[in-house]
C-alpha cells in the first residue's frame, strides 16, 4: 500500500502550485483553474485521511463529495461574473479590474 | 364595581385621562373643552366622596389601604406604580379634590377670552394628576416623579403670560429655587433605598422605628431625613427657599389659589406629615431644624407681608407664613396641627385668592395704593375677603383660630414658653397685615377714581366659588370638636382622626385661647390706627427707624443675596467648567479622538489597492502566519 505520506505531499504540492497560480496569473480564467487545484489538493488530502484512519465510515468520501459540488457552484458563480466583467470592461485582467479602492 | 379606597387610583387617571384628550383634541372643541375640566374635578370630588365613606368603614389599623401594580422590576429594584389611601392622604384629598374643582369652575370665568384658554386648563388638569399621585403614591419613587410633575406644571402655569418678561423669569426662578430642594429630596430618597432596598413608604417607616440596617445609625437616618426636609422646604417656601413664591403670583390667580395656595406648596407639609415616624425616630436635631426654619420663616414673612402694596403678593407672605406655622406645628411632633391648618388654610387661602382675583379681573389693578373703597362696588367679593383674611388672621371663631390654637397647644405641650410666645406674637403681626390689606384695599376712600369707576362685581361663575369657601371657612374649624367630628361619621374630633402616635381629643385651653384671640384683635384694633386716614401714622413708624424700614421694605435683601452668590460664585464656577468643558471635553476629548480616528483611516485606506492579487497575497501570508504561530505554541 502506498504510504500516506506520498498523498499528502502530492496534495501539498498540488496545493502550493494552486497558490502560486492565483498570486502570480494575471487573467481571472487562470487564477480560478488554481482555485480549483487547490480544492482538489484538499480532497485528495481528504480522502486519503478518510481512507487511512477510518475505512469502514464514510464521513471523509461524502466531503470529497461536498467540496466537488461547492467548487462547481463556485466556479459557475464566479465565470459568470468574469464573463460580466469582461462584457462591460473588454478585459479578464485582474490588474485592470481596480475600481474597489479607495 | 364597588368604588371604595382600593380604587383611589381612579382619581389621577380621571384627570389624566381628560389632560390626554384635551392635549390631543382640545383645540377642536368649543370653548377649549373646559367643561371637560370641570367635569372631570367634579368626578374626582365624586370619587373622593367615595373613598372618605369606604375608610370610615374600615378599622383604623388597616390603614393604608390601597392598590398596586409592579412597573419596573429588576433584581434588588421594585418599582411600583402603587395608589394607597390613609388619613392624613385623605385629608389632601379633600383640599385637592374640592378646592381643585372650584378653582377650575371660577377659572372659566377668570381666563375667559385668554388667546390659550385651552391650554391652561390642559395644565391645570395635568397638575392636578400629577398632585393626586403625589398625595396616593404609596412609594417615594411615584412620589418623586409626581413631585417633579406638580414642579413642572408650577413652571408652566407661573409662566403662563410669558410674553411678560417678568412671569417667564418668575417662573424659572420657582422651577429652579424648588429644584434646589428637590436635589436634596432625591438623595435622601436614595439614601433611604440604599439602606432598606425599598422605595415603599410604610416599608421605610417601619425599618426606620425599628432602626434596621443602616437606618439604626443615627446619623445616616439624621442625615436622609434632613435630605428629605429639604425638598419639603424647597416646596414648601420655606426659609431660604421661600423667595420663589411671592414672584410665582406673576401666574393667573387660580393658579395662585390652587398651587400656590392651597395644594402644591402644602406638599412638602404633607411629605413630612406622612414621614413622621421617621422625622421621630431620627436624632432630634431633624425636629429642631423643621421648628426652627418654620419660625425663621414665619418672621420673615409677616414682617415683609407688613409692607407690600401689592394685595396678591400680601397674601402670598401669608402663605408662606402659614406654611411657616405648619412647620412650627410638624417641629412639635403634631400631625394633627399641621393637617388641620393644611385643610383649614386650602380653604381661606384659596378663597383670599380668588377673591384678590375677582379684585383684579375687575380693576386690572392689584396695588392698594390705587385701590381703596371697593367693598361699595363688589360687596361680594369684599366680604368674603374680610372673612378669608379674618379667618387668617385667626379670629374666633373662624377655622383659622382653631387651627392656630391647635398648633399653640401643640407648642405648649412641647413645654417651650419662648416658642409659645413667639407664635402668639407672630398672631399678633399676622392679624395686623391681613386687617391692613382688607383696610387699604376695601375700605376708606377710594384713591383712584379711574380704577374705582372700573371696578364691578364679577360673574357668578366667580362669585360662587367665593361664597362655597366663605361658608367652609366658617365652619370647617369646627370639626376639632368630638360632637361635630361624630355627627359627620367620624370616630369623634379631628384630633382623634389624623394623629401621630396618640390620639387627642379635643380640649380649650383657655389661657392659650383667650390669649390668641386678644392678640389677634390687638392686631386687627392697631390697623384702622396706623393706616386711618392717609396712614402717616404709619409713614412716622417707618420714618422712625428707617433702616428697618427699608430692610423690610426690600425683603430683608434675599433677592441680592441670591443675586451675588449666583455672580459671585455660581457663574463664575460654572465659567470655569464651561471652559473645561469646551476644551478640554469637547475639543481634546471628542473632537480630538475622532480626529484621531479619522487621520488613521485617511493613512490606512492605501491598504485598499484593489489589486486582486495584493488581497490574494495577504490572505495566503495571513494564513501561513498563522500556521506558523500554531506550529510554534504546539512544539
């Protein structure tokens, strides 16, 4: 069996590659694909854990489960307002979307 | 429903509900809805009809009776919004009830064609709420707040022509001088909450006999107690407080009949007449102070009534001259004095009152010097005055002498011959200004033959209010006696109805008896002396010591007293916390903290890039900050 350690850091690396993408991408399509990636380092993390420690319950799988449906709510939310954003400015650039400033 | 003492709490909702309606929709009435005033004094008078009958029937020991509802109610703070009934309330009642409804009934006639006809009987019925619940009140909580509003109402109705410079500064100055007690009442108040945890008058009475808790330390009771004797005092126009009323007669007479005759100034004689036990069981210095400020007042006031011209402000210095008397009475541990002149004294007071009115209303003229021979054109009206003012003076057998004599008996039985004296002298002066002012204002020739063709007799609507007190002065003194005290259903004479500690029945002391009344004719003898013809008699007396004279004349210089403590000290205080407050509070301390706050949010809104990944960035470094502080608590 493939120690825990393994998936954890997969899902570690997995997770600071998705920071690294919303601090350092520039157009909104691309930081919300790292916001996905970060989630999914955190079910990976999940499930592992789940089935580690507790293989008989189903707790851990049924979050996996929640977070998938959360993030696609999410990203259909937040592509939605892109898209409006886009339509009204000509641009996903997050550096050119500023006007919640002082 | 059977109306009986349990629901003496109608009394001040009758009025207060008409003072609601009249507030609301007095204006859309005709007349101002006056008629709803006097029915609603009448109903009162009904009510206490009532209630008199229900304590006849109960036995004494039950007292107080009445009927209470929880208003506020916190841990260790009751308040209640309780009315109870007992005898010494009773006998305010009559004074507020039937002297109350009179004077509403002759003010339809006094006030006619005022621009705020309305209004003033809205006032009028809003005082007389609030100098109901004052008498009922069953806690020194709801007496307080009813104290306060009888105050305010005082202020309203003094002031009430305040297109006149002199009635709007005469009604701050009573609003203000009685505050000055009031302060003082508060706090004895507190004081007396803090040590029983109660507000409830009989509670404190009975903790205070038996000296519980902080009640049985002398000078804690000692001090609330004379606390409480302030406010009475301020009220009460006693010295040094009394300068506010002789300047309230700046109100429309019936107002100076009502509150500042027969009711509201007799409230603080009520206040210590209902804490008697307390006043009792405090160290005799309380007792002392109320004696001694009660003849330090009666002194000043009948030597100053001696030389005013003006007939409404005379009485006014028979007024506090009166209250003086009832103090002096309340010193000597006599309730029964103090309640008898009260119920006697809001009778002849009320109608010397309304009858100075009627002088008024007719000659728009209320000083003697223009006065004179008026008892030809108002025969109504002079003679119920001579009987008032007689009356006043103590004249047997009128209700004043009774009442006098009882306060006389009560300071023989202190044993203090000095004090004895001093009263009977005060008799004696008080009879010479009461006959000098019916003299000068209704008798001799007429000085003013303007005023004197203007004069007339005023209408019956004022006239029968006159007449009803004339025959109540009269009699009332009467009820001192057992056979009088028990033909109207009492258990025998007044004495054996309103007491402290033992009951007393009624016996004439002759020497004290015969000797008042020879000082008060004396007075009466030395008036149509000193003031006959065109009174130099009186000018050579004046010129003779012209110092006192002018010491008199110029009420013995308390206005400018005043006058010089409030520049010297008060004002000057007041500049310095004026200044502290406006810059040290308010410039410093409010507008200094918010420029503070307001600087700091000027510098920190840069933080607001409205960069994104700023914001991403400082919640990635945010969150693993923290995971470092975790990571170095947990190793």
């Amino acid at each position: 069996m493939i120690p825990l350690q393994h998936f954890l850091v997969l899902s570690g690396v997995l997770f600071s590659l998705g920071i690294y993408g919303v601090l350092a991408r520039r157009h909104a399509v691309l930081i919300l694909m790292s916001v996905e990636l970060m989630l999914q380092a955190v079910n990976i993390n999940m499930i592992a854990f789940a089935v580690y420690f507790d293989p008989e319950a189903f707790v851990g799988l049924i979050f996996a489960i929640f977070i998938i449906t959360i993030a696609a709510a999410e990203v259909g939310l937040a592509l939605a307002i892109v898209l409006r954003i886009f339509r009204n400015r000509a641009t996903a650039n997050v550096d050119e979307v500023n006007i919640m400033k002082w | 429903m059977e109306l009986g003492m349990e629901q003496a709490w109608l009394l001040p909702a009758i009025t207060g509900g008409t003072f609601a309606f009249l507030l609301l929709f007095g204006k859309y009435l005709p007349r101002g809805g006056d008629f709803l005033a006097v029915g609603a004094g009448v109903a009162t008078f009904v009510v206490f009809l009532f209630i008199l009958t229900d304590l006849l029937d109960v036995p004494r020991e039950s007292l107080p009776i009445g009927k209470g509802w929880d208003w506020v109610s916190f841990e260790g703070l009751e308040i209640r919004l309780g009315f109870e009934v007992d005898e010494i309330t009773i006998v305010m009642l009559a004074v507020v009830t039937f002297v109350g409804s009179l004077i509403v009934l002759y003010s339809t006639g006094y006030m006619r064609g005022d621009p705020r006809y309305g209004w003033f009987f809205t006032v009028l019925m809003l005082f007389i709420t609030s100098m109901l619940t004052l008498v009922l009140a069953d806690n020194l909580l709801l007496l307080y707040a009813a104290w306060e509003g009888v105050g305010i109402c005082s202020f309203l109705l003094i002031g009430f022509w305040h297109e006149r410079r002199s009635a709007a500064e005469a009604a701050k100055k009573a609003f203000i001088t009685t505050r000055i007690g009031d302060v003082g009442l508060l706090i004895g108040i507190i004081l007396f909450w803090r040590a029983t945890g109660t507000f409830d008058i009989s509670e404190i009475i009975e903790a205070a006999e038996h000296g519980e808790g902080l009640l049985g330390d002398g000078t804690y009771l000692t001090l609330a107690t004379l606390l409480l004797f302030a406010g009475a005092a301020g009220k009460s126009a006693q010295f040094p407080l009394h300068v506010w009323l002789p300047d309230a007669m700046e109100g429309p007479t019936p107002v100076s009949a009502l509150i500042h005759a027969a009711t509201m100034v007799v409230a603080g004689v009520y206040l210590v007449s209902r804490m008697m036990p307390v006043f009792a069981a405090a160290d005799p210095i309380a007792l002392d102070v109320v004696t001694a400020l009660g003849f330090i007042t009666v002194f000043i006031s009948a030597a100053i009534g001696l030389v005013q011209t003006d007939i409404k402000r005379v009485v006014a210095y028979s007024t506090i001259n009166s209250l003086g008397l009832m103090f002096i009475a309340l010193g000597s541990l006599s309730v029964t004095a103090a309640m008898l002149y009260l119920l006697t004294h809001g009778f002849f007071k009320a109608l010397l009152f309304m009858a100075s009115g009627s002088v008024i209303h007719a000659t728009e003229e209320q000083e003697v010097s223009k006065l004179g021979g008026l008892i030809k054109k108002m025969p109504i009206t002079g003679w119920t005055f001579a009987i008032g003012a007689l009356a006043m003076a103590g004249l047997a057998p009128l209700s004043g002498y009774w009442a006098k004599d009882e306060i006389l008996v009560a300071l023989e039985h202190e044993q203090n011959i000095i004090l004895l004296a001093l009263a009977s002298f005060s008799v004696f002066i008080t009879a010479i200004y009461m006959g000098r002012i019916f003299y000068l204002a209704f008798l001799g020739e007429p000085r003013d033959h303007h005023v004197h063709d203007r004069a007339h007799e005023s209408p019956p609507v004022m006239t029968m209010p006159l007449v009803v007190l004339t025959a109540l002065t009269l009699v009332s003194g009467f009820i001192v006696f057992s056979g009088v005290g028990e033909a109207l259903g009492f258990d025998g004479g007044f004495g054996e109805f309103v007491y402290f500690e033992e009951p007393e029945v009624f016996h004439f002391d002759w020497i004290i008896g015969i000797g008042s009344l020879i000082a008060v004719i004396a007075g009466l003898a030395a008036v149509p002396y000193f003031w006959g013809g065109t009174g130099e008699r009186a000018h050579a007396v004046a010129q003779q010591f012209p110092w006192a004279y002018k010491l008199v004349k110029n009420k013995f210089y308390m206005d400018e007293i005043y006058q010089v403590f409030l520049d010297r000290v008060v004002f000057v205080l007041s500049g310095i916390l004026a200044w502290f407050d406006r810059n040290v509070v308010n410039d410093t301390g409010v507008d200094g903290s918010a420029m503070i706050t307001r600087l700091a949010g000027y510098r920190a809104k840069f933080v607001q890039t409205g960069q994104l990944p700023n914001y991403a960035f400082a919640i990635a470094f945010g969150v693993i900050m923290l995971a470092v502080i975790a990571f170095a608590v947990e190793f």
